[in-house]
C-alpha cells in the first residue's frame, strides 16, 4: 500500500507539491490537505490548503501523469504571456514541475463566481484591450496544445495560411488519420483552396488572443474582476478570439456590447466566425468523435455555400 502524506496524497507527491511551493515561494509551506475540485477535465484538480508564516493559504493544483508534462508547461507558459499583456486577469503560476512519475502546475487560488453583465462588460473591454497589444507576427514560437490535442504553432506574416495550414489542415489530417468520411476531408480540401474569398475586405493584425475562449475559462471574482484561464495562447486574428467566445453557449450580451463599443468588428465577420469555429470543432470531432464529425461536415457545407 501507497504511503501516504498529512494531506492524503501519496506520500512522494505530497512532498513534491510541498517543496515545490516552498521553493517558490522562497517561505515555509506545511500542505495539510488536497482536496478534489471541478477543472480537471484531463488533469486531476485539487484546492491545497496550508500554512505559512502568514496562517493558511490555499492554492489549485492539477495533477497529470509525466507524458502530460508538456500541456501543463505549455498551460504555465501562456498564463504568463497574458499576465505580461497587463489587460487580463489570470490565476498566478505558483510552481510547475514533475518529479518523473507526477508533473504539476501550481497556481493562485482564486473564489470565482460565472459572469454576470457587468463583469461580462469588463471582460469584454478587456479582451480588446488585450488585442489591441502590438504583436510582429501571426503564429507562436513553439507548439503547444488545444484540449488534449497537440496545437500546432511557427510562424508566419500570412494569417490566412497560418490558418488554412496549421489549424484547419492539421485537423483535416488529423480526421483521416481517424479514418472520418472521405467526402468531410475532401469537401474541407475543397474549402481550404476557396477560403481566400472571406478575407477580401478584412485585413487582420496580429493579436495576443487567449485561443480556447469558451464559457468554461472564464469566471469572476467577487468584486466583478474578470478572470480567464486554461489558455491555448497564439498571436492571430483576434475575430478567432470572439468566435469562439460564440461556440458552446456564449458570453453575456454585455461582454460582446463592450468588445464592439472597445473595438468594432469588420464586416463580414459572421462568416469568419464560423471558418475560426471549424477549427474547434474539428478539434472535438477528433478527440470525441460522435456528432461532432457530423457537425464538422455540415459546417464545410455551410462555409462552402457561403463561397458559391
């Protein structure tokens, strides 16, 4: 049988976490419990609580397996480009390591609540702030991850290639690797050579954007302060941004009345969005399968029709 630490983890772990923290932090930690929290779709999440020289302190914790080392590195690295934006707030990176069997990813604790109008208003002021930031280039310096999936990066003066090859072509091979329906890979080929038509009026610039911006990473603290977090960072049009923000349920109608009043959108963008969107759930379609493979088929069709 496992030992176990004070906190109930596994003796090893615990004494990972609990000198990781300390080095960090450069003060004393005594961990004392770990407690399971929701947020761990492919981690396991834990609320730490435990003592310093100030009294108890809390952080959030997830737990993976080594081989899943990358993503919460990758995870760390992005937390820290938006922070270093200075439009967005995002949980601290405390501490991320791995001890060769465990990798972790330490961060502040923070009490979110969901959006409500007028943090959803903030929120939306926000992210234009954000892309609003000068970057050089569309792309990022190093791959990175968007779920589960490996996000493919590089970088590219070109959005509308950076686009069409590293995002939707990725998935595409992806979907046939899985062996999806030839005619959804031959009809998203299809849509890749014709997509230029929707960028005949828009010019994009290269924006900070957060890259996985739906419903579930983004929260409130108390006090209204918008909060995002699990990031698939990249520099991009910054309409892949708010499109996703649209995908599964959307944000307050305030977050998109402040973006617009912040920064209006070109026209066109409804199109757009749905070409950003396919990206998504392409995504899904290969780390799920199910009706996503159907939806991914159906919106090609869509985008297509949009071209004729």
């Amino acid at each position: 049988m496992a030992r176990r630490g004070l906190s109930g983890l596994d003796a090893d772990l615990h004494a990972a976490l609990e000198g990781a923290v300390m080095q960090a932090t450069r003060a004393d930690f005594t961990l004392l419990s770990a407690t399971g929290v929701s947020g761990g779709c492919i981690h396991t999440a834990l609320r730490l609580e435990g003592e310093d020289a100030d009294g108890t302190t809390r952080h959030f914790a997830k737990i993976a397996n080594r081989e899943r080392a990358p993503m919460l590195v990758a995870e760390a690295e992005g937390l820290a480009a938006i922070r270093a934006a200075g439009a967005l707030r995002v949980p601290a990176v405390i501490a991320q390591g791995d001890d060769g069997e465990n990798a972790w990813l330490v961060l502040e604790w923070l009490d979110l609540e969901g959006l409500s109008p007028a943090s959803g208003r903030r929120l939306g002021a926000a992210l234009a702030a954000q892309h609003r930031v000068p970057q050089a280039r569309f792309g990022w310096e190093k791959d990175n991850f968007i779920g589960a999936s490996v996000q493919v990066n590089g970088w590219s003066e070109d959005w509308l290639a950076f686009w069409r090859d590293k995002r939707i072509h990725a998935q595409l091979r992806m979907a046939m690797k899985n062996r999806y329906p030839s005619r959804l890979i031959d009809r998203g080929e299809r849509l890749l050579a014709d997509c230029e038509a929707f960028y005949r009026s828009h010019r994009p610039v290269p924006s900070l954007l957060h890259g996985d911006l739906w419903g579930g990473n983004a929260s409130a603290l108390a006090d209204g302060t918008p909060v995002v977090f699990d990031p698939a960072v990249y520099c991009g049009d910054r309409e892949a941004d708010l499109a996703m923000t649209e995908l599964f349920g959307g944000f307050p109608k305030d977050f998109y009345a402040a973006y617009r009043e912040a920064w209006p959108l070109d026209d066109g963008y409804a199109t757009r969005r749905d070409f950003h969107n396919l990206y998504h759930v392409l995504n899904h379609a290969n780390l799920f399968s199910g009706g996503y493979v159907e939806q991914s088929a159906r919106l090609v069709e869509q985008l297509l029709a949009e071209i004729r």
